[in-house]
C-alpha cells in the first residue's frame, strides 16, 4: 500500500483540505536500467490556514538517499527558503532544488497556499536539467497548467496503486513532466521578451532602431524574432512600426501646424516622399489632404 501522512489540521481554522498527501515509491521496486532517473516521491499539499515553517539545512534526506526536490504552486503565494535568500512564489511558478541544498517552507496561516511537489534521484539527472536547460534555485513562470498537474496527477496515482512496473511508468512521467515544464518554461520567456519589443516600439516608435538590434536584444536570430513577432502582433516589426506613426501622423496633422517635413522628422522618417506615400498608401489621402479635410469640417461643425 502507499504511505499517505495526514498532517493534523489548524485548530484556529479546521478544514478537510489542510493536508498533505505523500506517495513514496518502495526501493525494492526500481528496476536497475532506471537508476539513472526515478522518482522517489510525489504528493500534493493544501495547507489551509495552517502555519508550516521548516528549514532542511543539508537538502531533504530519506534515510541514506539525498534527492533532487521540484515545487509547483498552483494555489495563492507564500515564502520560500533557498540556500542564499527567502523568495516569494506565487501560482503559476516553479522551483528546484538539487539536492544536498539548503532548502525551506515558510508559510503563513494566510497563505492558504496548495502546491504539487515531486523527489527524483539518479545518476544522469544532472545532465538531463543541463540539456533541458532548466537551472536550480531559479523560480520559473509557467502558468497554471492542466497539462502539468495531469502529470503530477498521473504519478501520484501511479505510486500510489504500485500496480506492476510502476516504477518504470512513474520514470517516464518524470521526464515527461520535466520537458514539458522546459517547453513552457521556454514559452515564457519567449512571450516576455517579445512583449518588451512591444513595448519599446509603441514608446519610442520614432526611434529607427534596427530589426537586428531588436533580435539580439532579445536573444533571438533576426528571421527567428522576426516570427515570433509576427505571431504575437500579426505584425513585422517594421510595419508595426510604421502603423503606430501613421497614427500619431494623424494626431499631429489635426491638432498641430507643423509642417509635413517637421512630421516627417518628428515621427522618424528621414523623407517626407516616403512618410507621405505610405500615408496615402494606408489612408487614400495625402497628409495634407487628411489635414485639410479635418480643418473643413471643424470650420463646418463650429459654424
């Protein structure tokens, strides 16, 4: 059968879901060609309004085994110790802790906080978080994904039946589950490193800062950047760039004098030809003709 401790609950505020769940594999059960990557343990935890402070100052150990340890917030936020400072996760985000660590918990009885967790040992774990490029002590963004709790869910149940070759099916959910989190680890750092292209653009969409600066900036081949763009704006940069100076065109051309070379400079475009035929290109009108419908019809409306 599986071990499963239940955590007495708060007395200050008593639920049936302040508890812990842990499902432990049997080492009598590892097949031999796994010793290189298994899973040693996994569970869920809902602490409700409990208070759980702990610190393993050498890593987590369970009798002579030292394993690597991954915790997976899907409920609230709360204080997390490392082995160089407290950080604070919230759900949605990941950490692992390789072993031997200096490790901790410090939940509050606010926190109300839930997470999936998992232990996982073996000889070739190391290079298996090098090649997946997923760092230690590192918090990761992931989101809240079905996918990944279905994992989690899939191994729980998995060590806690222990039907035959368990240990093997719960191996090869373990690196199921670890690239899948590499994937969307990935994802996210995609989004957000686009999403601040973005940004930069529609503030200083006058700045003529290269496509290629953009890219390196932002870690990404220039043909690589240039899709990933595209996917988040339907968009090149470059014509979003033009788009949102068009638009500003529009708003000097009605409530300024300047003229359409002062525009042109104004907006970054270093020909006024230009600026005016991708105007007319967008609009059917020149600049001045757009200017000159728009003073008509205020003179209209006034009158």
């Amino acid at each position: 059968m599986f071990n499963e401790k239940n955590f007495p609950v708060s007395e200050k505020n008593p639920t049936s879901r302040d508890i812990i769940h842990i499902y432990q594999s049997n080492p009598n059960d590892i097949v031999a060609s796994l010793s290189d990557c298994m899973v040693t343990e996994c569970g869920f935890s809902d602490f409700g309004a409990r208070k759980y402070h702990l610190i393993r100052e050498q890593g987590r150990r369970a009798g002579d085994i030292t394993d690597w340890h991954m915790i997976y917030l899907v409920k609230n936020s709360s204080t997390f110790i490392t082995s160089q400072e407290e950080i604070c996760m919230k759900a949605g985000e990941l950490i692992f802790i390789p072993p031997n660590t200096r490790h901790g918990y410090k939940i509050e009885e606010t926190d109300l906080v839930a997470y999936y967790w998992i232990h996982f040992m073996g000889d070739k774990i190391d290079l298996l978080m090098q090649d997946l490029h997923l760092e230690t002590e590192t918090v990761y963004s992931i989101g809240l994904s079905a996918g990944v709790t279905r994992i989690f869910d899939l191994i729980i149940g998995e060590l806690q039946t222990k039907n035959l070759h368990y240990s093997v099916v719960s191996t090869g959910l373990l690196i199921q589950l670890l690239s899948v989190i590499a994937q969307k680890k990935s994802s996210f750092l995609q989004a957000s490193s686009i999403k601040r292209v973005i940004t930069a653009i529609q503030t200083e969409y006058y700045a003529n800062t290269s496509v290629e600066e953009y890219a390196k900036n932002s870690g990404y081949s220039k043909y690589h950047f240039i899709r990933l763009f595209k996917e988040a704006t339907g968009q090149t940069p470059v014509d979003y760039r033009i788009r949102l100076r068009l638009d500003n065109a529009c708003s000097l051309l009605r409530s300024t004098s300047y003229s359409m070379h002062e525009i042109s400079e104004v907006l970054g475009f270093s020909d006024p030809a230009y600026f005016s035929r991708l105007f007319k290109k967008r609009f059917g009108k020149s600049p001045q003709s757009y200017r000159n419908e728009f003073e008509v019809n205020d003179k209209t409306q006034s009158e």
